[in-house]
C-alpha cells in the first residue's frame, strides 16, 4: 500500500513535460511523491528547474515553483530509475487517422534499462485500444528477463493505463478532483496504480482492464464531438435558411431535455479533434456516426474561410483583415489542432497581397507558421479591430470586452456567437 505521508510515497518519473505531464508531475510533488520530469527540451528542462511555467494555465504558476524550491520536483532530460514510470507524451495522427506511438516507444526505450522489477509503468497519453498493450510488448522485448506475470519466476513489471480527464484552463483543479478511469494488465497492476492516483485524487478511481479504460477514454471526447458537430451542422442550415443558429439553438434548449451546445469554426485541441479517430481506424466498419461528425467538425474551417472570403470580396481589395484568436478554446494560449490556427494559415497564404491584423492575447509571438508572411501584422485587440472586415474565431474575454460599437461600419464575422 502507499503511504501518503510528506516524503514517504517513492519516486516518480513523469516522462514527458507538457499540459498533462507536468501538471501531474506538480500535483504528485505536492502530495508527497519525489519526482523527476523528463523531456526533450532544453527549454522546457531549464524554465521547470528554474521553477518558471512553460505555457499557460491558471493557478499552476505557484505550485510549480514552490515543488521545485522544496526539492520534491526536479527536471532532466534521461531517464533516471525510479519506482513509478508515467508517461505523458504525445500521439498524433499518422497515414489514415491512425495513432502515431513513436513517442511512446521513444519514452519507453528511455525507461527499459532502468528497471530492475516490482516498477510500475502508467501510460497516460490518450491512446488507441491496445496501446498499453504495445507499451508493454515493446519494454518486454527489450528486457526478456522481466515479464507482466511473474511467468517463469520472471521480476514483474505492472503496466496500467490512467487517461488524463481534465479541462485546459482548469487543470489544477480537475487534476485532483475529477473522477479517474484505471486500467491494467493485470488486476495487480490496476490495484498499484489506483494506489498512487489515490494519493492525490479525491473523486472516484474506478479500476478496470487496459483496453476499456483506453476505450472509455476516446468515449468521452467521442461524445463530445459527436455533440458539437450537432451544432455546427445545424449553422450550415440555419446560414443557409438566413436563420440565427444561436437565437435558434436558445429557443430549441427551452425544451427541458435538449441541451444542444454551441457551434464554432471547428473543434481543436490535443483531444477531441483526435481521439474519435482512434475509434474510427480501430473499427471503420461500425464507426459512421463518429466518423461522420469528425467529418463535419473538420468541415467547418473551410466553411469559415468562404465566409471571409465573401466579405473580403465585397469590402474590396485594399480592406485588411483582423483574425482574432489562434488558441483551441477560449482564454489559453494552447494552439494544438486548432481551427483558428488553420483558418488563418489557409487566408493569409491565399492572399499574399491583403494584410491580415492577426491577434492572439496569450501568446508572446506568433508561430513561425504565420510569423514567415510578410503580409501578417501581430497586432493588440484594439488596433486589430481597425481592419475592414473583423473575424472572431476564438472568444478569449479581451475579444469579448472590446467596445460592439467599433465594429459599426465593417464587415463582421463572428464564428462564435458572443456579438450577437
């Protein structure tokens, strides 16, 4: 059993120090684990030794800096031996939507020679079924003198996966308060990693095998996206039918068992943008509901360009344009699979002649993606705004707050509905 005591829990080596790994590396500091995070970047290395945040997330700032005074949190970039192994690296798409488990592999490769048995190895990227399967098959083939077991009086190494389930922007609280899915191996490997999550997580740790808690996983964004995609495709129809979608949308929750969301100009994000995909290459047969909602939510990017591209037209070929918000949801600076992102990549390239105010509050610079034009302006909210035609893709609050009153005389597209 663990202890809980300060000081008292082992060690942990969060392989991989991104928005998940090192929020979770903070939280197992500050609940008695003495941790070391591993990542490839130098930058990311030296700003978490120096105690300094390397991306945006509200309320972590402070923990993080206090883990890593208090010696509990330290960062490198090899593999040191430890008692726990959690890794949180990424899995993007490769071929046909398929998961990408290179990264993976790289971080076990890391973690294979420092195992001497009894560790506890913990995947936590989001991942198609049978990834921790393949996590373990690929440690095993390079240590066959352990086993998953204990088979032929072999050391054992336990493998479970613990799927992350929190919100960018509210991590630091969902990281300890939101119910958690643990899958293993084996029963064994499921009880020891409840355990661990069990020292900082105050909702439910439900124990299951490794291939539903993967499953569950894709499950809950799958639904997510299936909902949204509900919305977007409603704002084709209602564009089409020159009907408010977001009056249409309020009226039709009236109903006291409807709760449609709200559309956008796409769904991004390292999740839902992803993980039903994960369903579709693993069953393409019976997967149409979920593959057609990706198709729809991936869809509407374009569907936004044409817009602006309309208003351009009629605000004539000298008009520039304001992008405002490149981040996935509104108030971070995350930009993974973000419609915003990919919708002021396609305008700018395609109009090399038209300049484009582009604003985004939470970043420092502009992605070299977009930084490389030389017809692109990183620009304040209030001097963006001073473009003919106004584009909202994200609704971070200083888009929100800007004086309507500014925006009487141009041509406005407003993807999320916050201008209404």
């Amino acid at each position: 059993m663990v202890e809980t005591a300060s000081g008292s829990n082992g060690t942990v080596t969060v392989v991989g120090l991104g928005y998940i790994g090192l929020p979770t590396a903070v939280v197992l500091a500050d609940n008695g684990w003495q941790v070391t995070g591993v990542d490839i970047s130098d930058r990311t290395v030296e700003m978490v030794n120096r105690g300094e945040l390397p991306f945006v997330e509200e309320g972590m700032d402070v923990a993080l800096a206090e883990a890593v005074r208090s010696g509990r949190l330290k960062a490198r970039k090899d593999t040191p031996k430890s008692d726990i192994f959690i890794v949180s690296v990424p899995t993007p798409f490769k071929g046909d939507h398929e998961a990408d488990l290179s990264y993976i592999d790289a971080a076990v490769d890391g973690i294979a020679p420092q195992l001497v048995g009894d560790e506890l190895i913990v995947l936590e990227s989001t991942s198609p079924p049978g990834a921790t399967e393949h996590m373990a098959d690929r440690v095993l083939a390079a240590r066959p003198d352990l086993s998953a077991d204990g088979s032929n009086g072999r050391p054992v190494i336990h493998f479970a996966h613990a799927p992350e389930r929190v919100l960018p922007g509210r991590i630091m609280i969902e990281m300890t308060a939101n119910d958690r899915v643990i899958g293993g191996l084996t029963p064994e490997a499921g009880i020891k990693a409840k355990e661990v999550y069990e020292t900082f997580c105050n909702g439910e740790v439900s124990v299951t095998d490794a291939k539903t808690a993967e499953m569950a996983k894709l499950t809950e964004n799958a639904f997510r996206d299936v909902n949204i995609a509900f919305a977007n495709e409603l704002s084709l129809i209602a564009d089409k039918m020159g009907i408010d979608v977001w009056e249409l949308i309020e009226l039709a929750n009236k109903h006291p068992r409807v709760n449609i969301l709200s559309p956008g100009p796409g769904v991004g994000g390292h999740c839902i943008a992803v993980d039903p995909w994960f369903i579709v290459s693993s069953d393409r047969e019976n997967s149409n509901l979920v593959r057609t909602a990706r198709e729809v939510n991936d869809g509407k990017p374009a569907w936004v360009i044409s817009k602006v591209e309309e208003a351009m037209k009629t605000a004539g070929p000298e008009a520039s344009v304001a992008l405002l918000g490149l981040a996935f949801k509104p108030n971070i600076d995350d930009l993974r699979e973000s419609p915003a992102m990919n919708i002021a990549i396609d305008l700018v390239s395609a109009h090399p002649d038209r300049t484009f105010y582009i604003s985004e509050p939470f970043i420092e610079e502009l992605p070299a993606k977009l930084a490389n034009f030389k017809n692109v302006v990183f620009a304040s909210p209030e001097d963006a705004i001073k473009a003919e035609v106004v584009v909202l893709l994200v609704d971070h609050d200083p888009f929100i707050d800007l004086d309507q009153s500014l925006f009487s005389s141009k041509f406005v597209i407003d993807t999320r509905g916050v201008w209404r």
